[in-house]
C-alpha cells in the first residue's frame, strides 16, 4: 500500500499528469471563499496527510454570459497511476492473464489482461469516476472542529466531509461527467437502430457500471422468460376464450415457471457478476447516511465520533407512526377501491338498460378511471414513504433502502392487486377480472411509459431551451460538439437519475399481473413483452439523453427484489391454486362437498409449494464451474496468507534474537 502511494505522489509530482475531467463539484453559489480554499486543498493534499490527492480546476465562464450562473463548479481528476492505487484500495477483481478474476494490486499490475503500458485504458471510465467518488466520500476531518465559515457545519476526526457538505447545503450536488464519444457508440448500438438482437450488457457495464447493467440484463431475461407464455397464451385467447375449464392448464404452467425463471436468474445474475468481477468483490464498510443526525457520541466498531441515535426511539417512529400512516393509506386504497366497484356497477346496469356501442365502451371506463388513480395514490404515497423513512432517521443506507422499499411495495401490491383478488374470490366473476386486469395492465403501461420517459424528456428539453440557444447563437467556430463549459453546465441542469427503485418495481407489478391472474387473460404476457421492449428503448433513451450520468453501483445481484420476486411467486402458487379449485372442471368432481375441494384444493398448493422448494434445492444459484473458481481463489488467497504468516514469524524470531546469538546463525 505504502509502495502505491510513493509511486502515485512521485508521478504526481513529477510527471505532469494530463489533466481529465471526470467528476464535478457544485457548491452552493454564496459559498464562502475560506470553506472553498479549504475544501480545495483538502482534495489536492497528499494522502499522507489525510487529502484525497486529487486534481481539481474551477470551471470557467460559458459563452456569452448573460444570465448569473453558478462560479462555484469544479472539475476533478486523478492522474491514471492515482486511480490505479484506488482500485487497488477498493479491491477491484479484474481478468488476469491466466483467465481467472483476482483483486487488482498495484505491484503485480503487467499480470492482469488489458494492463497496456502505462494502463490508460485498463480502467473503464465508470470505474474511475468510481474511485474518485470513493476518495471523496472517504475525505476526513482531522483537527477542523466546523467548516470555515460555517460555526454550524460541526465536523468530527475522522467523519466524511463531502457527507458533511451535502446534508448543510454546501455542496449542491456531486457528478460524473458524459464522454461524448462513448456515448454515441453506446447510444447507436444500444436504442438509435432498432433490431433484434441482445442488448449490449458489456457496453452498458463499462459506462454506468455493473448496477445499470444488472438491470438491463434482468429486463432482457424476464422479457425472454415471458415468451414461453406468452406463445402458448396467444391460441388460448384465440380458440378458448370463453372455455374457462381449460385455464386450468395455464395455471398449473404458471406455477412451474415462476419458480424456474427466478432460480434461473440467480445462476444468470451470478455468471455475470463473475465476470464483472463483483461476485467475490468484498463489501466496504458502511458509513452513516448524510441525513442521518443524533447526540455525538462514538462508533463501538471504528472508534470516531459520530452521531448515534437509539434504537428504541426510531423503532418507537416506525411501529407508532410509520406502520399506522401505513394501515391508513391501506384502508383509504380500500375506500376508492368500493368506489371503483360503485361505479362498474352503474355503468353495467346502463349497458344492460341500452346495448349499444356507446355504453359497451362505457363498460372500459372505471377501470381506466381506477387506473389513473391508483398511479396517482402509488406516488403520492411514494412520497409520503420517502418522508416518513427519512423521518425515522435510519443510520445506514442499506437500512433507509430496506424500509422503503417495504413500505413502498406493500402500498403498490395492495392497491393494484386488491381489487383483482376480491373480483376473484369474493366475486368470483371471472369475465370482470379479465375486463379489470386487461384494462389495469394496458393503462398502467401507458402512464408508465408517458411518466417515466416522455414527460422528464419534455421538461428537460424546455430546462436547457435557453442554453442551448445561446450556445448555437454565440458559438464561433463550427464544431459539433458542445465546448467543456457549456456540457458540464447542461449536465447539472439536468434531472438526477434516482436509481433503479422505481424501474424494478414496475417489473415487480407486472410479474405479479403475469404470474397472478393471466391464466384467465392469456394475453398478459404478451402485453408485457411489449411493454418490456419498449421499456428496453425508453429506459436506453433516457439514461443517454434525460438524466445526469449516475455513479457506477459494483453490484452482485438485484439485491432485495430477487425477495420480493420470490415472495410474489410463493403468492402466485397460492392465487393460482385457488384460481383452479374455483374451475368448474375441478368442481365438478367433488358435487356434493365443498369442504372435500377446499381440503384437496389446499393440500394440492401444499404439495405445489413443497415442489417449489426442492426446485430451489436443486437449482444451484451459482454455477458449478464458477463454484470451482470461486473455490480455488479462496484456496490460494489462504495459502498465500499462511505463507505471509510464516514469513512474518520468522522476521520477528531473528528480529528479536539477541546479537551474540544471531551471528553464529547467520
């Protein structure tokens, strides 16, 4: 490590690193000049001396200025040996010659595949906006007591100062800079020319990092899982449609599939991560939220100073605030569901009073009208949960995520899901449940699509109008592509990608329209595959052209929505179990007891969720031949630490042998 450091100081000294912008810093536009010299030379300062040993410009004026903008906007960069040691420090696993993935040290750099010369093009340009990211987190006060000229910025030895920064408004905001080139190769492979053809997951992980790419390759996996089922829903549609006995059969295939494509995933998700090389990749320690406040006390792990906040106070905001605004929000979702009911009711009883065209089509409209609905309750209680968790003041991030998401998808599951469940079981109505589910399904992908890509594009278009008008007006030379100034200028304006939260609950919803009900809509999966497709494009779309460039994410798998996945399949074999019991195919064996078919039609999902778990058993998440490698990395990382101890123990033995007896050894 303590060699990493000499080589990075003396090229930094030395050698004239060229500087390249990858990362900018936004401070607030009346940012004191003393907190800006100070924040500055902490990032340029040696390592040694608790800096992030970073290279840091101002970002000069744009073009023509007229309007005030923002003189507080800095570029920062390292120089390629500088992120070569940060890989090294965040224990990076990169393809070694031999074909194995191994954490990348600095000492043994020639042995790893794509090290060329001096290893410019060894790191992707994500992951060195990731170690520069990671260098900037981990800036630590030392003796500063507050920042200067702000007495009410505390800072403590050893807590992160760009945390500090943000949670006081100091620091607006902190990117990572577009490379315009790669994402115009990226763009023309990915969404500008329409085929059929994989996405391309390499591409996508080497510019936004292995968290993007595990999303896209989840959609394009789901998407292909789909169309099994949606090639057998298409003649179930076309020549059964009014034979309900025969969705007994699709039934019973939905509950084989959903379990099979989840397990399947994992060994998907694993390979990829394997060769991503963040399947083995160890999990930093997590520091607190930037929101996160308490009385100052110190961490029992770390030793520092640093907010703590008992743990009884926050469980006493989550189950006597947050779980009742819960339950209410559950029960007014109820209420406008009965409306819902109230006004199919009305709109049936005009059809059956006047059957024309009019009214038939009158038929579709509470549904569409209960759609729109339940999207404006899901994000205003999106909302409402974002405010309570933050209220619940949770230390770490993994911990705030978790909660939320909780929240979050018990609201969206019971809200669009409810209303089918009780026309199923309460009503048993089966031609209203495929009318609802067709009309809720079509709807909701809809607004989703118009939501999540057109409008922010719409917006953003009119947000930099004004810039890019003056640009085009005021620019001298014909070049195509904006001066450094003026693109770093359009990115801040531009919205933050907030993550992939709302991107996999939308594929969460829609699996549970699939897996639930579409035994008595065969045509749901094929409307999903549709949507996924288009989703594949927009998504793209927005991601190159709508939002801000977001930090790569050196994930592993989907995290907590392979669990919510599951669960919605363990959900699904008990919907459909039910779905089936109701036929009158199965009825009709059992005429006389209706106590015999709910025993069987139970025993039976029994059986079915005992099958699902011995699939899950018997499907290994990992493959075995990455299980092998993953083993013979262990095997080795331990050899090499024993010989490491027996090294060091014979270092202290001679070290602390006297002389007089030390000389006859030698």
């Amino acid at each position: 490590m303590w060699v990493c450091i000499a080589v990075c100081v003396y090229k930094l000294t030395f050698s004239g690193s060229r500087f390249a912008p990858l990362v900018v810093l936004e401070l607030a536009s009346d940012t004191k000049e003393e907190a800006i010299t100070w924040l500055l030379s902490r990032i340029r300062d040696r390592q040694q001396n608790g800096g992030a040993e970073l290279l840091v410009e101002q970002l000069g004026p744009g073009i023509g200025v007229k309007e005030k903008e923002n003189p507080n906007m800095f570029l920062v960069g390292a120089s390629m040996q500088r992120l070569l040691c940060g890989a090294e420090d965040l224990g990076l696993f990169k393809e070694c010659t031999d074909g194995s993935m191994r954490a990348f040290t600095f000492a043994s750099k020639h042995n790893f595949k794509d090290f060329k010369g001096d290893g410019d093009s060894f790191l992707s340009m994500a992951e060195c906006q990731y170690v520069i990211k990671h260098e900037l987190d981990t800036l630590r006060a030392k003796e500063e007591t507050n920042v200067p000229g702000y007495s009410h910025a505390k800072l403590y030895p050893g807590k992160s100062i760009i945390r500090r920064l943000l949670s006081k408004g100091i620091l607006i905001q902190m990117f990572p800079l577009h490379e315009k080139e790669e994402l115009k190769r990226l763009s023309f492979s990915w969404y500008k020319k329409v085929k059929l053809s994989l996405q391309p997951l390499d591409d996508i992980r080497h510019y936004y990092g292995e968290g993007q790419a595990l999303y896209f390759g989840f959609l394009e996996y789901f998407t292909f899982a789909l169309v099994p089922m949606a090639l057998i829903g298409v003649p179930y549609y076309l020549f059964d449609w009014e034979d309900y006995d025969k969705y007994v059969v699709f039934a019973v295939f939905n509950l084989v599939w959903c379990t099979v494509i989840l397990e399947l995933w994992k060994r998907r998700s694993a390979s990829l991560a394997y060769y991503w090389g963040t399947l083995c990749r160890k999990k930093a320690f997590e520091e607190p939220r930037p929101g996160f406040h308490g009385v100052l006390g110190h961490n029992p792990v770390t030793g520092r100073a640093e907010p703590i906040y008992p743990t009884s106070k926050r469980h006493l905001r989550v189950y006597l605030v947050s779980l009742p605004f819960v339950l209410l929000c559950l029960y007014l979702s109820l209420y406008v569901m009965m409306i819902y009911f109230l006004m199919e009711g009305w709109a049936l009883s005009i059809y059956d009073e006047n059957p024309t065209f009019w009214t038939h089509i009158l038929l579709f409209i509470p549904s569409i009208i209960y759609a729109v609905v339940i999207e404006a309750m899901n994000l205003i209680y999106r909302y409402a949960a974002e405010f309570l968790t933050e209220w619940e003041n949770h230390r770490l991030e993994s911990s705030y995520q978790n909660h939320l998401v909780l929240k979050v998808l018990v609201f969206n599951f019971f809200s669009c899901f409810a209303s089918l469940f009780y026309i199923a079981f309460v009503m048993q109505d089966m031609e209203l449940l495929r009318q609802s589910l067709a009309t809720l399904l079509i709807t909701s992908q809809i607004l989703n699509q118009f939501m999540e890509a057109f409008l922010p594009y719409w917006l953003q278009r009119r947000r930099n109008k004004k810039m890019i008008r003056k640009v085009q007006k005021r620019r001298m030379y014909e070049e195509k592509e904006l001066p450094l100034v003026e693109q770093v200028r359009l990115e801040a304006d531009m919205s933050t990608y907030l993550g992939t939260f709302d991107d996999y609950l939308e594929l969460f919803l829609l699996f549970g329209y699939v897996s639930l009900f579409s035994c008595v809509f065969p045509l749901a999966a094929v409307l999903v595959v549709l949507n996924n497709i288009t989703e594949v494009y927009s998504d793209a779309f927005k991601m190159c052209r709508v939002f801000k460039r977001p930090f790569a994410d050196p994930a592993a798998n989907i995290g907590v929505w392979q669990l919510a996945f599951e669960a919605m399949s363990v959900i699904a074999v008990v919907t459909n179990c039910a779905l089936i019991g109701m036929s009158p195919q199965v009825r009709s064996y059992f005429p006389e007891s209706e106590t015999q078919l709910i025993l069987c039609t139970v025993a039976a999902e029994h059986v079915l969720l005992g099958f699902k778990f011995i699939l899950t058993f018997l499907i290994q998440d990992v493959p075995k031949h990455i299980q092998d490698k993953l083993a013979r990395l262990e095997f080795e990382s331990l050899e090499a630490l024993k010989k490491k101890v027996k090294s060091d123990s014979a270092l202290t033995f001679f070290t602390l042998l006297p002389l007089s007896k030390l000389l006859p050894v030698l």
